[in-house]
C-alpha cells in the first residue's frame, strides 16, 4: 500500500492508500489525511487541487494535456494536478496555502 506523506500549512499529514488511489475521490469521502486537500471540480479544469511533487515524481505518468493546459511551466518546476494522478508508489505532496494561478 502506498504511503502518501502531504505537506500543508505547516503540518504533514501521512497515511497509507490502496494502490491506485486517486486523492482527491480520498478527500472527497473525507478519509483522513486527505480532506486537508484543496480541490474543486475533479476533472482538471479548475487546478485548485495542484501540488509539488516532493518525492515520487519517477513514479507517476507523464502529465497529460490537461495538466499542461493548466500547469504549463510549473510542470517543470514539479507541479502536478492531484485529481488527475492515481497513486501506485509512496509519493510526498506540498500543496501551499494558496495555489498560483497562470
């Protein structure tokens, strides 16, 4: 089972998922650790649920058109939208308080 460790507001939060897990369903029915995760629509319109890959980023697919819509170059930088990755391998988070929108 991957462990998710989640960076936010000064605090980490970490806890075990079922592999292929996607985090923002996880927040959505309020499973702990992840209702601490912002996120809107679930579809990769809105990007509020986007997060910096600390650790575990060799792990995850490659971004698809819809995180490069929205991410553009902070993909580079290790950004990723978390509605749109399902968790296999442990995988560290940061999500600010507020996200930067292009």
């Amino acid at each position: 089972m991957p462990t998710i460790t989640f960076h936010k507001d000064d605090q980490v939060h970490v806890g075990e998922v079922q592999a292929n897990t996607n985090l923002v369903v996880r927040a959505g029915i309020k499973q702990f650790p992840f209702p601490h995760l912002n996120y809107g629509c679930g579809m990769g319109k809105c990007a509020k649920c986007a997060c910096k890959v600390l650790e575990g980023a060799e792990h995850l697919p490659a971004a698809n058109w819809k995180e490069k819509k929205q991410l553009g170059d902070r993909l580079e930088q290790g950004w990723r939208l978390t509605c749109q990755l399902w968790i296999t391998e442990d995988i560290t988070l940061e999500q600010p308080i507020t996200v930067e929108s292009e």
